[in-house]
C-alpha cells in the first residue's frame, strides 16, 4: 500500500522488520539423496517396488524385514509416511492399497503412507476458488468491497488481466 497509494506514503519511514513471534531455530537437516531406478512404474507391482525402494534407501522400514539395520535404519511402524505429489500419484497410491487390501500387516497393506497434493497442486486449488468465487461472477465487481475493486484500487492497469483469458 505504502509504494501504490497516495495516502499511505507517509507510513514508508515507519516500516520496518516485522518482531519475531515463536522463532523456530536453525537446524542442520540431513538429506538423502536417491540413486536411479530402472522400475516399470505404469504397473501396481512397479509402484509397490518403488515405494519400498524409496524406502529403502531412506532407511525406513521394519526390523521383522531382512536387510534392516538395527544402526542405520528407522522402524516405521508406530510412524506415518507423508508422500507429496499430484492426482497421478494419488491414483497410483489408491491402487497400491486397493491391491493390497487382503494383506494382514499395516506395513504390507501401505497403511501408513498418507497422501498430501504437492505445494503448487494447494495454490492452484486456492487460485481456482478464488477466481469462481470472488472474480468471475460479474456481479461481484460492482460491489465496492469487491476484490476487483480492491484491486482496482491498488493497481489499476492489472483489472483487465484479472477478467481475461490469458494467452
């Protein structure tokens, strides 16, 4: 506002750093970095064996499993695995599971991985309800506390983009 309104300039010598509220503290975060794999990935049977891979080389698995290592690895069965991605690793999750239901362990049945759309899947999701919401009705720019007459305000030559199709 201070740099696009004319009746805020005069706040700009007052801004400064914002006070810092419950600082989370630097660490160093140790990171794994994966090796290639050569793994069909278009089948259930490729997507298990690449999660256990994934797995694998994390060290995360379970100490019942050969080829755990008490030192290195960590048990995750009191643990839950956050797998990021979009709606194409989502299905491929689903059918993992779906194939696994006759399973009689947890671990086996993938129980424990929990699906989370990635950061850039979120933004277009809010994007796109603000955009339904709040922009494309065109009875909702003629309101006064309307965001297309917030933005209006702010910046002015930005309100044609706001209505158009890009591209």
């Amino acid at each position: 506002l201070v740099n696009q309104v004319e009746g805020f300039k005069h706040f700009k010598k007052e801004l400064d750093e914002p006070d810092t509220v419950k600082r989370i503290p630097v660490h160093k975060t140790t990171q794994i970095p994966c090796q290639a794999m050569d793994i069909k990935q278009s089948t259930t049977d490729g997507n298990v064996e690449v999660l256990n891979n994934l797995f694998r080389q994390g060290g995360i698995g379970n100490p019942r499993d050969s080829g755990f290592d008490v030192e290195h690895d960590v048990d995750m069965l009191e643990h839950i695995i956050l797998i990021h991605g979009d709606l194409l690793t989502k299905e491929r999750l689903d059918t993992v599971r779906n194939s696994r239901c006759i399973e009689h362990t947890p671990k086996n049945h993938f129980q424990y991985v929990i699906f989370l759309p990635g950061l850039f899947h979120y933004k277009m999701a809010c994007a796109d309800a603000i955009w339904r919401t709040y922009i494309q009705p065109k009875e909702g720019r003629d309101d006064e506390n309307s965001l297309y007459q917030h933005t209006a305000v702010l910046r002015p030559e930005e309100t044609g983009k706001m209505v158009s199709k890009p591209g």
